[in-house]
C-alpha cells in the first residue's frame, strides 16, 4: 500500500526512516502488506537517499489513487489545514503529529473524515512516543473519565529538572536546553505555556466528549518562576512542574495550564528532563500514569506510524474515533470557581498576623521570604484575600493533590 509524507522535517523523514528499517515487521502487521512512501512533499531541498521521492506539487499526492493514506508533519495550520482536508474530501485517511491542526480543527477534520468514509488519527500529536490517545479513547472507554493531568512539554520539564535537581536558574537552564536541542531559538511557545495547552484540548475533548479551543484555556508558563519558589516548594514537600489539567465538575469542565506544586511522593514528581507523562483518573480503574519520552525523531515517528498501520488495516473500514461536538460556551468554567490551594511568597517584611487573620495558622517557610500554602477554597476568593496583601505578594502558584 502506498502512502505520502507531507513534511520532511525531523518527524516527517523519522516517519520515512521507521518505515524503512522496520519495513519487514511493518509488512506482517499490515493487512495489505508492505507499507511504502510514493511521495515527500517538501518545498526545500532534500538530498538524502529519499530525494526521488521528493514532490513540490500537493495535487500530485492529491490526484494519485493508489495512495491511501497520507502523514502531515507539516506543522502549522496552513497550509496544514488545507492540504488535509482535501486528502479527507478524497478519500484518503490521513494521520497527523500536528497539535495545533487537531486543537484547533480537530472536530472539523474528524467529521469531514466521516463524511468521507475514511479516518482522522492523530496518537503522536500529543506526549510523542507514549501511547495516550489510544488508550483514552479506547481502552478507558468503560470509564467514566475524572481528570487527565499531564507534563506534557519536554522543554519545560527540563528546565525545571535543571532548577530542582542542581538549583539552576531558569535562564541558565533554558540556554542549556537551546544547546541540547530541547529548546527553540524562540521558545515561546514551550514556555509560555502554548504547547501544552494545545495538547490538554485535545486529551479534554477525547476524554470529556467536546471540542475544546486553546482560546478556552487560562495558561500561564514558567518564565516568571524564580529559584526561591523551588526552594520554598521543596521545603514544604513539594516540586514544581508545568502542568496541563483538565478535570469534569458536573457538567463543566476546568481546564488549565500552569506551574503546579506536586507532592514529592506523586507519580508525576519523578518524570524528569525531557521525558512526559500523562496521569489520567476515572471510575473503575482509579489512577494510572502514562510515561515515556515525549519528544524527539524516533519515538514520534514512532507513534505516527502505529497510526498508518491502523489506517492501512482500516482501508475501507473507517472506525469511530474522535469527539462529536463542540464544546458550548460555558462548557469550559472560569477557572477561579474552582478549589484549590495556592502556594504563596511573599517580602519577608509581610504582616503574619494579617496572613493569618485571613486564611487561618498556616505553616510559614522563613527565609529570605516568607512562604505559605494557603487551605483549599474556591480560588477567587483566595485570590481576593491575596489582593489585600498588595505588592508584598512576590509569587503565586497552584497546589495539586496529586
């Protein structure tokens, strides 16, 4: 059977390259045989030993029947977008690493592909080489899923890592992640929050039914954190990670990005450098922890072609995967009615009878600054009590119970 890669960048040619050293075990796990690459679509030039292979022209791809399914590692959402639905409109399945295409046309994409009889699948779009998608939206089908909570930027954990293990500040810590490769000449994206937030729309809406939009998320990255919030974190039991969560309340769900104070003893405290994990918490199988590298060519080449696999097994045979709806406009909850605890700095010359006096005796790290979690309560008013504090407040980050 024959496919397309559009995108030869470090995913696009990783897909190529699995294809092609595990072309003989690919073939015994198809139902159609030998998988092959007819097509790279790529505008630069490629002068490895797939250059035959290279068009610059989509509607060679496009127009081609004998090519089934098509792979976009393109990135971006166009012409991203564009060039994937027409493949659906034609009839071809397409498998995607794009998170930014499945966040913010997921549900446009997935009802063209049903339209059209064919499959929108997309497991390397979030948390690279770990098995997340699947699993949600298939193997935790007979739950009832509570929270999906995950590290899910290796950038950022990284980063992090470097400040907690070896009490690196954060610029110092980025540089060296730019040097690694982890990190992007501009990594805003990574973190500022961006790139998480675009995967936690896509696990809310496979976990929770409903298409979720980046623009829906309150999300905040770690370039604000200072080594003395490390410090105190750790101090209290906890380290900091950036976490991307979602969790149902009623008929709402609250969804959001942002440095989180982790219990040291939790599961996602020990995921480390670059590496992601995904805890998920549901009905009848409790909490389990999806974990693995997140990033890189190999292990997201990895998961795109476990998902042309399936396609080329589903040739003909489309199969129900994905969401239905959209989200409403209040599906998503403000993110301040919800509980929480926060931990707090504040200038070691705040009022601790005033801190007091407005959240109970609460147990105060004392150093340069001070330092307090504040007890659960819905976070607006915490976040009001804090106002009266004024400029005294130096830091204010969320407390999971994980």
């Amino acid at each position: 059977m024959y496919i397309a890669v559009m995108g030869y960048g470090v995913v696009g040619s990783g897909v190529v390259k699995v294809l092609q050293m595990n072309r003989d075990h690919i073939s015994r796990k198809s139902r159609h045989g030998t998988i092959d690459v007819k097509y790279i679509l790529d505008i630069k030039e490629i002068n490895d030993e797939n250059a035959h292979l290279v068009t610059k022209d989509f509607n060679d791809i496009l127009n081609d029947s004998e090519v089934h399914v098509v792979v976009e590692t393109m990135g971006g959402l166009h012409p991203a977008f564009e060039f994937v639905s027409a493949c659906l409109k034609a009839g071809k399945s397409v498998v995607t690493s794009n998170k930014e295409l499945v966040a913010e046309k997921g549900l446009e994409l997935l009802t063209l592909a049903r339209a059209n009889q064919v499959n929108f699948v997309f497991e390397a779009s979030v948390a690279g080489g770990i098995p997340v998608i699947r699993p949600i939206s298939g193997s935790l089908n007979g739950n009832e899923i509570q929270e999906v909570a995950g590290i899910i930027n290796g950038t950022t954990n990284f980063i992090l890592t470097k400040m907690i293990d070896e009490n690196m500040d954060y610029n110092t810590a980025l540089k060296l992640a730019q040097e690694n490769g982890y990190a992007e000449k501009d990594p805003t994206a990574d973190v500022e929050g961006i790139d998480a937030c675009r995967k936690i729309c896509i696990l809310s809406a496979l976990a929770f039914g409903k298409h979720v939009y980046p623009g829906q998320v309150y999300t905040q990255g770690i370039s604000k954190l200072e080594l003395k919030d490390v410090e105190y974190a750790g101090d209290l039991g906890y380290v900091i990670k950036l976490l991307a969560r979602s969790k149902k309340i009623g008929d709402q769900i609250s969804v959001v990005v942002t440095p989180a104070l982790v219990k040291k003893s939790s599961m996602l405290a020990c995921v480390n450098g670059v590496n992601n994990a995904v805890l998920v918490r549901a009905n009848a199988v409790g909490e389990i922890l999806m974990y693995g590298p997140g990033a890189g060519m190999l292990p997201t080449a990895s998961a795109v072609v476990g998902d042309v696999i399936d396609c080329c097994n589903h040739y003909m045979r489309p199969k129900f995967f994905g969401w239905l709806e959209d989200a409403s406009e209040d599906f998503v909850r403000d993110y301040t009615e919800s509980e929480t605890s926060l931990f707090v700095r504040l200038s070691a010359d705040s009022d601790k009878a005033k801190i007091n006096e407005l959240f109970g005796n609460v147990q105060f790290i004392e150093k340069e600054d001070i330092a307090f979690l504040t007890p659960v309560a819905v976070e607006k008013e915490l976040r009001e009590k804090l106002a009266v504090l004024g400029d005294k407040v130096k830091s204010v980050i969320h407390v999971t119970d994980f």
